[in-house]
C-alpha cells in the first residue's frame, strides 16, 4: 500500500510540473500586456483604404515586435481595434469605450475628424493620444498629450512645392480639390500658403462630400480653369483626362488601386509628395516589412499600413526609453527628445517653430512620380530640410 502511495504522489507532483510549465511557471518571468487602443475605419471606402490596411499593419508590427523588455519586465502590445467610422461621434465613442473600458493610457486615432473629437477625452483623461491626418490646430503646448507620428502635411507640403520650382517651371497655376472633411482640409489649408509662397496662383479650392461618386461636374469646373497643376486624388483626375485635360496631379498618396481605378494611361507623371513604401530606394527594413506584410496578407503595403507599424516601433523604443508602460508624464518626455530606432531609420519629434511644442515626428521627405506601372523616388530631403522649409513657409 505504502508503495502505491509513494507512486500515486510522484505521478501527482510531475502532473503539478507539466501543468506550472504550461501556465508559464517554468522558471521564466511571465509576460505582461501593454494595451494600446486604436480608432480605425473599418467599414466602407476609408475603412479598405485606411483601417484595414492599418489594422493588418498594427497587427504584424506587434508580432514582429513580440516580447520586449521595460525596466527588467517582459511585455507583448496588445492592440484593441474600435471602428471610428472616420467620423467625429466615432472618435468619441471609440475614445470613451477605450478610455473607460479598456483602461488604456495610449490611443490612435486615425482621421482628423475623429482624432479631434477624441482629443479633449484624451487630454482630460491624462491619455496619450496619437492623430493621424490632422492639422496644426490639434498641437500645441496647450494640448501636452496629443502627438503626430505620421507624417504631417505642414511639413511635406512645403517641400513638394520647392522642388515643383525647378523640376517644373512651366507650372504657374494650382487648383485644389480635396474630400470635404478635416484631412480634406488639412490638405488644403497646408497647401495653399505654401503654393502661394513660392509664387504660384491658386486658381480655385474645391471641396466635395466625401460619399460623392459622380465626378464629372466638378471635373468640368476645374478642365474650364485649366490649372497646371491639381492637388487632388484620382477620384477627380480620371474624368479631367476624359475631358482633355493634360496638366499634372499631385497628392498625398498612392496605391496601384488607383492606377487601376483611373486608368494606367491617365496616371503617367502622377506625382505623391508624402512618404509611401513604395519604390526601389526603400531602407532595407521597409523592404522586408513589406515582403513580409504581402506574405502574410496577400496585399499591397500601402501607406496606413506602414504608417501604423512605425507607430508601433516608436512607442515601443519610447517604453523602454522611459522604463515604464503606465507613466504617460514620464512617456511623452522621451518622446519630446529621445531619437528612436525605426524600419525607416532614427526618427525624432520636432515641430517646435511650427507649433510650439515637438510633437511632430519628422520623416524623411521624398517625392515620387508614377511611370508606367510602377512608383519612382525622384527627390528625396531630410528630415531636417524638410522641417526648417515648413518653418520658413508657414511662419
């Protein structure tokens, strides 16, 4: 009987080892999670250019990025995805569900509308609010929490218009026609005094609803004023060039969705004057990235994803910089002078001269131009140049 016991306990303490090594007690510390919310669009036409590209983005970099270390403890991103429906009722209502119920203390929010409605939550809540697409109006030294990773318009528009001066000298005049939304806006209220002060005329600023998918009336206005140039998407350059029409676009980004959409032969000489990941003179962790992200997805990499990744490498940089995931104060003082290791190279927050406080992340600011099928880097300026053009323009 004795016997039987003996081997009933050793059978009872290898199950207790079998099960503390499957719950994580072998030995090795036990792996926290960092929540970071993200307000996306999931649904419609922003939600297939935007959110689900920044979705699968997010995603990846979190895998990628997998465990890392914070003040000797391991931790994994755990990212908690809202539809914001790319409006302002959805940036409050994704910044009270992930504020109140999810208790996060670091957002995203993608859209100006919705990042501006989640801001005053955000900045009474004492959370870090990151917004991509917005304007200058959403930074400043009064709203401490509230930060740009993505590239801002305040900073590439300048450039693009610069480099315009001599690579075409034969443009004198610019219409822009943008979404009647806050990034709509943005991207207009960037691009007219920078147009303006390097000697251009702005002919026309035209702003369409965003659910508009009948072109044509506004396409007719704008081939009667015949600009040099439009700052526009495809959605308005396909039925200019039906018209005849034969001036060059310029816009924010790119997909071969839109090559597809407006024509292939429409879109020769398109010029995108904001980084995409696109192209042969990619940094070689982009590259990779990017393969990896076609791998696992079957799509093309396109700007909301690569966006959204970057993101999640600067924070991550940040935590570890700061030695703590929780300390919002202690975070945004790193990121306000820290430079931080990225898939696109060092980084860092600037944007002082622009709006008081560093809290844009300044990129690296190339130009491209679509030939044939494919996206060709013809300019590229630093960070820095790109930053002190801006300052010069805008103050």
């Amino acid at each position: 009987m004795k016997k039987w016991l003996v081997v009933a306990a050793i059978m009872v303490l290898c199950l207790a080892l079998v099960i503390g090594v499957a719950c994580g007690g072998g030995g090795g510390p036990a792996v926290k999670e960092v929540k970071i919310g993200f307000g996306l669009p999931l649904s419609g036409l922003m939600g297939n250019i935007v959110g689900i590209p920044a979705k699968l983005g997010l995603e990846l970099a979190a895998e990628k990025i997998g465990e890392f270390t914070v003040a000797g403890e391991s931790y994994r991103w755990k990212p908690i995805i809202e539809d914001n429906q790319w409006t302002s009722a959805g940036g409050v209502a994704t910044a009270t569900k992930l504020i109140f119920g999810d208790r996060v203390k670091i957002m995203h929010q993608a859209g100006s509308d919705a990042g501006a409605a989640a801001q005053a939550i955000c900045e009474e809540s004492g959370v870090l609010l990151d917004i991509a697409g917005g304007e200058m109006g959403l930074l400043g030294p009064d709203k401490p929490h509230t930060f740009h990773t993505s590239p801002t318009y305040v900073v590439h528009t300048p450039v693009f218009f610069h480099w315009l001066t001599t690579a075409h000298p034969e443009v004198r005049t610019v219409a822009i026609a943008m979404s009647d939304d806050e990034i709509g806006h943005a991207v207009a209220d960037a691009a007219i005094p920078a147009a303006e002060y390097f000697g251009y005329q702005v002919v026309t600023v035209d702003y369409y609803p965003p659910a508009t998918v009948e072109f044509y009336p506004l396409a007719t206005k704008l081939v009667s004023m015949d600009p040099d140039l439009v700052i526009g998407s495809v959605l308005t350059l396909k039925p200019m060039k039906e018209m005849g029409w034969d001036g060059l676009t310029a816009f924010i980004g790119w997909s071969s969705a839109f090559g597809n959409f407006a024509g292939w032969e429409n879109v020769q000489g398109f010029l995108v004057y904001q980084p995409n990941p696109m192209g042969e003179k990619l940094p070689q962790a982009v590259s990779e990235f990017a393969a990896d992200f076609r791998r696992h997805y079957g799509a093309e990499f396109t700007m909301c994803a690569y966006y959204a990744a970057t993101i999640l490498q600067v924070l991550t940089e940040a935590l570890k910089k700061a030695g703590t995931v929780d300390d919002v104060n202690k975070i945004i003082s790193v990121l306000e002078t820290e430079t931080f290791d990225t898939m696109v190279g060092p980084l860092r927050y600037g944007g002082e001269g622009l709006v008081g406080v560093g809290h844009m992340l300044l990129w690296p600011a190339p130009i491209a131009e679509i030939r044939d099928h494919s996206y060709q880097v013809i300019a590229e300026f630093t960070p820095e140049e790109a930053e002190t053009l801006a300052v010069e323009v805008y103050k």
